[in-house]
C-alpha cells in the first residue's frame, strides 16, 4: 500500500474544509470499500480524512418522515424500530446485504459512495475506464491501468443491461440503494458553496462517457443524512436478491417492492431493481402501469414486460433478460401477498 496522510476531524464543517483543500482526499468512514481499493491499487489517496467521529449517526422520526444520519451503521439502521415500522423495505434492502461483520462497518454514507464490483475495475492490469479515464493531452498517461472496457466482449455475467454506454457496462453494488429510491428518499449534503438536497434518484448516475463518475456530488461535497418520507407502504413491501450463493454475493437481480393496498387492488406502488444498471434502477413506467389495478398475476406480467423495455444483454448477462422479469413478478406476488 502507498504512504498517505491521515487526519481526523468531528465536525461537518471541518471534514469539508479538509476535503476542499487538496486534491487525492478522500472522506474515511467505514472503509469497507475504500481499503479494499486502496490494497489493490485502484484508488491511491494522498490524504485520508477519518469523519467516523462526525455526529451523525441519530436515527429519527421528523414531521415529514424519517431522517438517517450518514455515519449510521447498516446494522444499526436495518434493526432500528422506526425504520421496520415505518421503512421495512430498506431494512429488508440491508439485511440481504454483504456479511453480519460488513454491516456492523459500514455506514449508510459510505454505502452510497461503494464502487462497482466489476472485475475488470479491480484488475489494474485489465483495461477499465471507469478507473483509468481517458485523460487530455499527449503526455498524460494511465496511472492505474489500460483504458477501455475490458467486459464488453470480456466476462459481463454481473453487467449491466439498462443504460450501459460503449464506455461501461459495470452496474451499481448496493442493496439499500435499491430501497432508498424506491422510497424516493434525499440526500442531504454540506459543501463549500453550502447545503443543498439531492433526490435520490438523481444522486448516482449513469456511465455515458464519463463512467468514472459515479454520483452528482461536489468537489469537497459531505454527505450529512437521507430523509425518506412519509409513505403508507410498511404493510406490504418486500426486497427479492438473487444470487450466486446466499450467505454473501452481489446480486444478480434484486428488485425493491413497495405497496399501498386497497382491498385487492393498488393504489400506489414503488418498484426498482438493482444488479441491472450503473444506477440504483426505479421501474416507472411499470409502477404507473399498476396503479388503480388489481394485484393479480396478469397485471404483475405486463408491468414486468413493461419494466423490461430497452434492456440489452452483453453476450453472458442474456440471461438477465429472463431472470429480471421473473424476479419483479415474484417480489410483486410476495409484496401483496399474493403469492
């Protein structure tokens, strides 16, 4: 591992002051992910800011909803009494993922900021252009390795088949990413030019052509908490993982189901899947398909149909295209309890 500096801070304000002032900074909370990358060699900081005594951890209830500060642990979330009453979804969402261990690490900020698992990320040797961008002028070179897209045409078993670009297919790893924007959560930051709110779904994005890019975060940006309002799903929600091996695997397919019943029918719905894009992935036009109609298994079929529109598969991730609309009917059937 390359030397770095290490500084320690305990207020907002001060973690962003660190992170505006050099260049190779990053925020360590959890480091479940960012030690990773930094054994391998795919991220090389200059400087790490330790923000794990930052307090903002409170889990709480406000007028509008629910607000989960961003140094709150994912174990902690996922078995705080407010989030099974009042977000069941995300606790589900958190407890499919990674291990007992991991989660009693890591942070509902630093869940957000994970990388993708892509294999051809983590190979310095292979060509990758998420983390090796193409970079101006004749005399910059590739720190860490080979541009290109070593998974289109490579091994893309886990890729993306939902707005992948020709300079990435890699697709976001998260679980309680899923939850969060079907619960249409924000993100609430604190930077330089001062505080601003995110909705969720516009907080990861996708690769275009320029996958490097993760999120829509600022130079020097925090991530202080994440407000989910008030819904009525708690009473019919449900988050289905597909996956290599149940004990500890990034998913294939998951899909995040909230409801709101009336008697046998939908009245409002918020559906989204993971393992699918470079992006948490929310299915509108299938949830507005099923609002007002019955949960029935015809219903669930079309909107699933619909759900799968412009999705493409890489050559070994085809069979995405069978699995992810089996895995919307079968959350679908479970959440309403109809299965």
């Amino acid at each position: 591992m390359n030397q770095f500096q290490y500084t320690r801070v305990t207020t907002p304000k001060a973690a962003v002051t660190a992170l505006s002032q050099e260049s190779g900074t990053y925020f360590l909370a959890g480091g479940t992910n960012l030690i990773d990358l930094m054994k391998r060699e795919v991220v090389v900081p200059e400087r790490l800011i330790d923000i794990n005594k930052l307090p903002l951890s409170t889990i709480e209830k406000t007028s509008t909803g629910l607000r989960i500060g961003a140094m709150a642990k994912n174990s902690a979330v996922a078995e705080h009494d407010l989030v099974k009453k009042h977000a069941p979804l995300l606790s589900m969402a958190l407890n499919a993922g990674a291990s007992a261990q991991l989660r009693n690490m890591a942070t509902v900020g630093g869940n957000m900021m994970q990388r993708t698992r892509c294999a051809y990320f983590y190979d310095t040797s292979m060509p990758c252009n998420k983390r090796s961008p193409v970079q101006a002028g004749p005399d910059k070179g590739q720190p860490n390795g080979p541009t290109g897209c070593g998974a289109i045409g490579g091994i893309n078993r886990m890729h993306a088949i939902f707005g992948a670009s020709n300079k990435c297919i890699a697709v976001h790893p998260s679980d309680m990413c899923i939850a969060l924007v079907a619960l249409d959560a924000t993100v609430n930051v604190s930077g330089p030019k001062g505080d601003r709110k995110i909705p969720f779904n516009d907080f990861h994005r996708l690769p275009g052509d320029t996958p490097q890019k993760d999120n829509t975060l600022l130079p020097g940006e925090l991530i202080m908490s994440v407000d989910i309002p008030t819904n009525k799903f708690a009473d019919n929600s449900h988050y289905l993982k597909v996956r290599d091996r149940a004990s500890y695997a990034f998913a294939l397919i998951s899909v995040g189901v909230a409801v709101d019943m009336k008697g046998s029918n939908i009245h409002d719905i918020r559906l989204a899947m993971g393992g699918v894009a470079h992006k948490p992935w929310r299915l509108t036009e299938a949830e507005q398909f099923l609002r007002g109609k019955a949960a029935t298994e015809a219903n669930f079929k079309q909107a699933a149909s619909i759900a799968m529109n412009g999705a493409k598969g890489y050559g070994e991730n085809d069979f995405k295209l069978t699995l992810a609309p089996n895995s919307i009917i079968d959350a679908l059937k479970t959440a309403t309890k109809t299965a």
